[in-house]
C-alpha cells in the first residue's frame, strides 16, 4: 500500500495531508518531491498532517527531518499535525520531538506562523 498525499492550503499555509505510511522507496521519495516542489514555489509555511500515518520506518523519519532542513533553509518552518501515538513515540525515542514543532489543532498550528 502506497502513501497518500494530498496538498491544500489555508491563510497562506501549505498543508500535507499524509496517509497510510511512509517508508523507504516510492513513498519517501514522492514527500521529498513534494516538499522540495512546495519550497520551489515560494512556500515556507508548511504544515505536515500526520493523523492518517499508520507506519513511519527510519526512511521516513529521516524524510521528515530532511524536509525540516530544506524549508528551514529556505527561511521557513515546517510544523506537524496530529501525530498519533505510535509516531509520537518515535519521535520522543529520536528526541525528534525536540525539533519539530507539534499540534493537534489544525486552525491553532496555522495561526502559529
């Protein structure tokens, strides 16, 4: 099963709208394209919804914070939304959670920019 990836935008901010999972091969490699179009665009206020993302392997984890360091050097942020428990975990073990910026409020994470 393939990850699925939606883009929309609210108030000037880019949401990501993840499914499924995100693992080595195609998947990690469509949020790379996805992420480093979105920057291309002139986009730096990016939100990645995870409230869909059943699995993130190590490949997956590291596209997140690959795509962390490209819209942070783009002069952007990148945020992420409603995280579920199994990610969170991860990210608490990878002390990822010291990075990125997480909400599980849609409305209150775009206003944050």
């Amino acid at each position: 099963m393939s990850m699925k990836l939606s883009i929309r935008e609210i108030d000037g901010v880019t949401i990501l709208d993840l499914g499924d999972r995100i693992t080595l091969g195609e998947e990690s490699g469509r949020l790379r394209d996805a992420v480093r179009e979105i920057v291309l665009k002139g986009s730096t206020k990016i939100i990645m919804n995870l409230g869909e993302v059943r699995y993130i392997d190590s490949s997956g984890l590291g596209e997140l914070v690959s795509a962390f360091t490209a819209v942070k050097r783009a002069g952007g942020e990148l945020k992420l939304l409603n995280v579920t428990k199994n990610i969170n975990d991860l990210l608490v073990i990878t002390k990822l959670v010291t990075v990125f910026d997480v909400s599980d409020n849609e409305m209150l994470a775009v206003s944050s920019f």
